[in-house]
C-alpha cells in the first residue's frame, strides 16, 4: 500500500462514498415500502 498523501485522501473519500452509498440505499428501500400507489381515475 502506498502511504502517500494522495493514496490516504482517496481512501477517505472512497470510504465516505462507501458510507453514503449504502445509507442512501437504504433510504430508497423505505421510499419504496412506503410509497403509497398512484391512481388512473
């Protein structure tokens, strides 16, 4: 592994997207569940 500056600033953000990716993920989960049905009348 590479101890550079830059390496260490890419695994933050990658970890942070990580992070972010599976809390929106799980948000998008509840919409669906709750998501109440559109009606064609």
């Amino acid at each position: 592994m590479d101890d550079s500056i830059e390496f260490i600033r890419w695994a933050n953000r990658y970890e942070m997207y990580q992070e972010m990716k599976t809390e929106m993920e799980g948000l998008f989960n509840l919409l669906t569940q709750y998501t109440l049905p559109i009606s064609s009348s």
